[in-house]
C-alpha cells in the first residue's frame, strides 16, 4: 500500500512552489508584509489562473471537485512560499456552501468563487476567545447585529460566511448596508485580519446545521496545519542554509557540534508530523467518525511544533535572529498565526480529551 501522496498531488504542490519562486521573492514578501493589505493582485489572478480558487469546488459548479488533500498540499506549498492573499479565507467559504449551503446558495456563488471572480472568507472568531461553533452567541435571522474578530481579508471579501448562534451559519454580502471592517494589525502582515461590525446587515440563513458548521471548522484546521507544518519546514531549510554561509572563527558555523544537533533536532521535530496533516485531510473526505478528532489533533501538535522551530530558528541564526531585517520572522509570526488562530493547541487539546473520554 501506498501511503505517499499521487503524482498529481506533487505536481500540484511543486507547480504553486515554483510559481511562487518566480513572483514572490522574500523583497517583494516583505513589500507585502510591510503594507497594509497583506494581499498581492497579481500573484492572486496567477494562481486563479491555476484553478486554486475553485480546486476544492464540485465540478457541476465550475471547480475541480478535488479533496481536502488535495487543498491541503496547496496549502502547504502556499505556505512554505510565505504567500500573502486571501486563499485560507476563501477556501474555507468554498467548503462552508458545499457542506452547509442550500442549491440556490451554491448556483449563485460556487461558480463564481471558483474562477475568482468572487472572493469569499468566513467569520467565526468573537471575543473572549469563543471559536467553535458551539460557543458562538451573535443571533442569526433576516439581519445581524454584532461583531466578528480575527476574519481572514475581509477587506477582499465579496462574500462572508457567519457563523451565529446554535451552530448556524449565514451569508453577507460584503456590499450589504450596515457593515464596517477595520484592520486588527495581526502579527502575520501577509495574511490580513480584520474586525467586522454588522448593524442590522441584511443576512441569508444558509440550511446547514451545527454539524455542517463543525465540519467547516475542521478543514479550517487541517489547513492551518498544513501551513504551519509548511512554516517550519522553511524556517528547517533557512537555518540549514545559514548555517552552510555564515562563518565564526574562520568556519561556517555548520561544523559547530551544538549548532548541528539543534538543526538535526529541528528537522526530527517538524518532519514526521507531516502525516498527521494528511491523516486528517483523507480522514474528512474518507472516514468522517475520525476527522474531527484528528483534525483537532494536527492542529494541535504541529502548531506546537511550528512555534518551537520558529524560537529555535531565531537562536540559530543569532544575534541577527532577532531583527527585523532576517527574514526569519516572516515565518516565524507565520507559525505564530497558525497556532493561534481557530484556538490554541491547548484549547483542541482539551476538545481531544473530551472526545477520548479522558
């Protein structure tokens, strides 16, 4: 048995990594990070153009009708190349209709979406931490009233996916009356999140159920897995490089002892993990009584992971580590986003024990 990824899954992957290679230098990264929109048109139509926006979209609608590991490679090849944009939000919009949305919902937006003529995000964040669909509190009908925290590019957003009270969710539209969005100044400048203010904002109830919605909510966490596990295996690769160029006491520091064993750590740390991302993305497409444990569970762990690369990858490129001319950092907050954002890993952690009956 194979348990390797398909030939058209690396080709995929190694196709958004070189097309990333060619537009999205680290100058023109940190052009973005330095901006306010987090966002790159350009590099955005090119990969529409590759079909990214609609990869995971049926085929009756336009898309691909691809899996969640298949999105998930993306992901991964999206992250390791610090792309900024409106992919994450967008993808899981697309998951949100197919899964929760009625057929005049997804006649009217999937096609659109899916050649990017469209963009489209999910709010489910609010404040005091409540992210699961069991906790959210704003009331759902004909309008909304309320606030929405940590939205991904609502900014770009033509189309919002709301989680409300119940487990519910509805569409907005982003040229509805009564909406307000204001940059919240997130610690990833390459992935913008915003907070978004409904004043009686006209809202179309979607017909999925608390199950729908916490079906969304796990492929949003294999996702930020993915892109997590993709943050520390670049930051993995910077510390190897450095270490291969920068010289102390007439040689490079990789042949420093201590140095070697810490990227060797490193690299033991990140590498097997990979597994548990796509475990849980064929789990949700191929055995559902386990995704959303093990969705909780990739996110959980390499989340962790990532974030104690990134401290290591800091430490090893010294003193210069610490600034914000290294170009460590963007991958670093990268890691720091992904491991914050939908809940901690100690959050899921407990959401796993409770599942575990522990």
């Amino acid at each position: 048995m194979n348990f390797d990824l398909s030939e058209e899954q690396e080709l995929l992957q190694e196709t958004v990594k070189q097309l990333l290679a060619n537009e999205l230098p680290a100058t023109h990264l940190r052009e973005i990070f330095e901006g306010d929109t987090g966002h790159d048109p350009a590099l955005w139509k090119g990969l529409v153009e590759m079909g990214i926006a609609g990869l995971i979209v049926p085929e009756e609608y336009g898309g691909a009708d691809l899996e969640l590991l298949d999105l998930a490679v993306c992901a991964e090849a999206l992250g390791w190349g610090g792309a900024p944009g409106p992919f994450f939000g967008h993808s899981v919009a697309c998951i949100a209709l197919e899964l929760a949305g009625s057929e005049a919902q997804k006649k009217s937006w999937l096609p659109r979406l899916a050649t990017g003529d469209a963009v489209g995000t999910f709010a489910f964040g609010e404040a005091g931490g409540l992210w699961n669909p069991s906790e959210w509190t704003l009331v759902g009908g004909d309008t909304l009233t309320g606030v929405k925290l940590n939205v991904p590019t609502a900014s770009l957003a033509d189309l919002l996916v709301v989680g409300v009270a119940g487990g519910g969710l509805v569409l907005v539209e982003r040229s509805a009356s009564g909406i307000s969005v204001e940059d919240m100044q997130g610690v990833d400048r390459s992935r913008r999140i915003d907070s978004v203010t409904f004043e009686n904002t006209p809202c179309e109830a979607m017909p999925g159920d608390l199950a729908a919605a916490n079906r969304v909510r796990d492929a949003a966490l294999i996702l930020l897995a993915a892109d997590a596990f993709a943050a520390a295996s670049k930051l993995v690769d910077m510390c190897v490089e450095y270490a291969k160029t920068r010289e102390q006491f007439g040689v490079t520091i990789g042949h420093f002892q201590g140095l070697k064993h810490q990227l060797a750590n490193m690299a033991i740390d990140i590498e097997p993990s990979r597994a548990l991302y796509w475990y849980a993305a064929h789990a949700f497409d191929h055995i559902p009584e386990e995704s959303e444990r093990s969705a909780a569970l990739a996110k959980s762990h390499i989340s962790d992971r990532a974030m104690e690369i990134g401290r290591d990858s800091v430490e090893a490129h010294g003193g210069i580590g610490f600034t914000w001319e290294c170009d460590v950092q963007l991958w670093f907050k990268r890691a720091m986003f992904d491991r914050a954002f939908l809940g901690t890993p100690s959050l899921h952690r407990d959401r796993i024990a409770q599942m575990s009956d522990w």
